[in-house]
C-alpha cells in the first residue's frame, strides 16, 4: 500500500522530492499540534464543567443558607408573640 502511494513521486525532481517531504513533514507536525490543542480544549471544558457544577452548588447554598437565616429571624420574631398569646 505505501509502494502504492509514493509511486506518484517517482520521476521527481531531488529538490521537489525535498521539498514533499518537508510539507510531509509540517503536515504530521500541525496534526500533532492539532490533536494537543483538541486534548487541551476538551481538558479545559471538563474543568469548566466542573466549576459550573460548583458554582451551582455554591449558589444554591448560599439561597439555603439565606432561607435559613430568614426562617431564624422568624422563628425568633414569632415565638415571643406566641408566648404573649398564651399568656
């Protein structure tokens, strides 16, 4: 199969031969590249995944934390109002 595919070269030049392999060669290179930059990218957007998941949980702590507060408040409001009533 790879006689099959460098059977086109046959005929060429040294310097044209030359100058094939050195695109040859920047060709595999920027593959290369392309599959790292593919692997940071996707790198990148798991570790982006994984802040939203905690700013998500970051947030809805903070709304519980809140209702806690507010309930508290509450609790702490009406009891003493309760307590007048039975009295």
């Amino acid at each position: 199969m790879s006689w099959a595919v460098e059977e086109w070269k046959e005929g060429l030049s040294p310097r044209v031969l030359q100058k094939i392999h050195e695109l040859e060669s920047q060709v595999d290179k920027l593959k290369k590249e392309r599959q790292q930059r593919q692997f940071q990218l996707e790198s990148l957007e798991a570790a982006l995944q994984k802040q939203k998941q905690k700013v998500t949980v970051y947030v809805y702590f903070e709304a519980f934390l809140h209702l806690f507060m507010i309930r508290k408040r509450n609790y702490f409001i009406v009891m003493p109002v309760k307590n007048l009533d039975k009295n």
